[in-house]
C-alpha cells in the first residue's frame, strides 16, 4: 500500500489547508496512520497525525505561523513563499510509504471586476507562451531549458504565461512555482467537434487538473481556446453545452480559480470574459474597448464576444462579478494609462 495522491488547497482566510489524500490498497483492518509535518524554510510549522479508514480521506490543518495575517508568507510571483510538506504512512509503527512534497499560500479572486491575488487588485502582464523548443519542438531539451525559460519571462517583466495549446512538463510547473510566475493552463484543442472529441477530451482535462491541482502557480483553468473544437458553438447547441459543460465539470473538480468558457471569443457562463483581438491600429483599439458596452459590441476575428450576441447575453452573463481581460492581441496597449488598466483589465501579448 501507498500513498497515490494528494490534493491540497490553501484557505489563507481562515489560516489554513485543506488536504485530501489518497492512499492505494488500504483495508480497514490495516491500522494504518498518516503523519503530516508542515515546515517553513526548515522551521516547523505543524504536525498532525490520523487514523487512514479508507482509501480517500480529508483533513485540514491549521497554520500557526501566520502572523501579521500572514502576509509574509503568502505566494505570489513577487514573493514566492512554499511550504514544505511532508507525509509519512505507518503501519504497526513502521513507515510503509513517504512522501515530500510542497504548497503555496496564496488565493485567486474576482471582486468587484477585478481579479484578486491574496484579496488583492493584481494587475497581470502575461506572454503567450506556446512552448516549443528548436531541440525537440514540444519536448524541452532539459530541466535547465524549462527553467531558463520561467526566467527569461521575469527578466522581460512579465508576471505570469498563458501556457497555449500544450499541457506543459510538470517541470515547468515546479519552476513558475518556485521562481514566482503565474500560469493559466489551456488544453491543446480538437479541429472539429465530435462524439468521439467530447469523450476523449473531457477524461483528457480530468487528468490534466488532478495531475497540476496542487500547482500554486496556476491560477486559471482554459478548457477551450477561440472556438478550436466548438467551431460551430455559436449556431449548434450541443457545441454550446459542451462548452457550458467543460466550464462547470472545471468548476465541480476546483472552485478556487477562474475558468474561462472559451478563450477569445463566444463565451456563455465564464469567470473571466477574455477578448483576443488582432487589431494593430490605436484609434480603433481605444475606441472599441473604451468600455463595458463597446467592448460587448466588439466583433474581434468577425467573432461576437458572446454566443447569442450582445443584446441576448448582457442580461444573462456579463453583468456579474466578473473581470474583463483582452487576453490576446497582436497591437500595443491602445492608449490607456497603467491607472486605468488596473480598474478592470489585464493585458497578454
């Protein structure tokens, strides 16, 4: 017997996290127990230690450490605080399985149109990233080369990638983690929309998010990228509900990050509406996006923003707590001031 997996979620509201773990082969005659040992830059932090019942199992323990609100301690691309954590199984006082692992405290938010990191305003300056490589295309040629790659964005100013069309290498992931850099993760889309595509695909994500849960890094989930797989989404129903479905299952799996219905364009229920638009000239930009009604008017790729068009969905979705980001351009920042960016939009090259 083992232990297969953890989940772990950070509460920093409530000086907290919450762990589910799971452990392989276990029988409620096994007396089995797990120990947890929490420490921060080698200084120990908590220790809690229970009976295993049965394969799945959730526990929260709390953090003692966090003084002054513990925002010392909290994750962020500027201060990329871990945890260090440690789980030990024991079995008649002998340790069958152990495992080392870590954790971020940090918190992703939407108030008042804004996107929060740590309950605060955080104005995100992201590059497309697609991820290739010249050694091998889509395989990194070493660690080094991923890690090269997380510092090379920081040293350009950007403090965070959207990850586009590629799951990447968890060691890619380790590195955002540790180095400080925020990710939206996107599924590699379909070209057409299928029976086989919705069953393929929707096991595939499953195993993307249970794969990078624990990813303090992460603070987005892109089920669906302009249309690609759900290239009729705006006329075809079941096309519509595959979206609508991908963006709740995302939800049901993890509710502490934003998800996006579909990247760009044609958007139904979404946490963070995003607009790609590949317009070059200023004047049409600051125009367009001068605000909230323009930008629902837009039309960015001959695209609507929202399936249904404007009128139909300013009732059903855009008004909510939401937060309007052009997450994808090919011009520059259209005029307005850093200021007035913050109020409600992030920008991604």
């Amino acid at each position: 017997m083992h232990l297969s997996k953890t989940m772990m979620t950070p509460d920093i509201d409530r000086n907290e996290i919450r762990i589910r773990t799971f452990v392989e082969g276990v029988k409620p005659a096994d007396e089995l127990k797990l120990q947890i040992t929490i420490r921060f830059q080698g200084e120990l932090i908590a220790e809690d230690q229970y009976a295993i019942r049965r394969a799945e199992q959730l526990r929260t323990v709390g953090l003692s450490d966090f003084t002054d609100h513990g925002l010392g301690r909290l994750w962020s691309p500027e201060h990329p605080n871990l945890y260090e954590i440690e789980f030990r199984l024991i079995q008649a006082e002998a340790v069958v399985d152990q495992v080392s692992s870590y954790f971020g405290m940090r918190k992703v938010s939407i108030e008042d149109g804004k996107l929060c990191l740590n309950n605060r305003p955080y104005f995100q300056r992201l590059v497309l990233d697609q991820g290739y490589f010249p050694e091998g295309i889509l395989t990194a040629p070493s660690d080094e080369a991923l890690k090269r790659d997380v510092e090379l964005a920081k040293e350009m100013g950007f403090n965070g990638v959207r990850k586009h069309q590629k799951t990447e290498d968890p060691r890619f992931l380790y590195w955002c983690d540790r180095l400080g850099l925020l990710l939206w993760s996107e599924a590699a889309n379909a070209y057409e929309y299928s029976e086989a595509y919705v069953r393929r695909f929707t096991t595939e994500w499953q195993e993307i998010m249970e794969r990078d849960y624990n990813h303090p890094c992460i603070i987005t989930w892109v089920p669906l990228n302009e249309s690609w797989g759900i290239p009729n989404v705006q006329m075809d129903r079941r096309q519509q509900q595959h979206g609508l479905a991908m963006y709740h299952l995302t939800k049901s799996l993890d509710d502490s990050r934003p998800v996006v219905y579909n990247d760009g364009w044609e958007q139904m229920t979404t946490d963070l509406v995003t607009i790609h638009d590949y317009e070059s000239r200023q004047a049409v930009l600051e125009e367009r996006y001068a605000s909230v009604e323009s930008a629902v008017q837009a039309m960015p790729a001959n695209r609507r923003i929202f399936v249904g068009g404007a009128v139909y969905q300013a009732s059903r979705y855009w008004y909510r707590s939401l937060a309007a980001l052009p997450s994808r351009r090919a011009s520059g920042r259209a005029g307005v001031t850093p200021a007035q960016r913050t109020k409600r939009i992030s920008w991604s090259s």
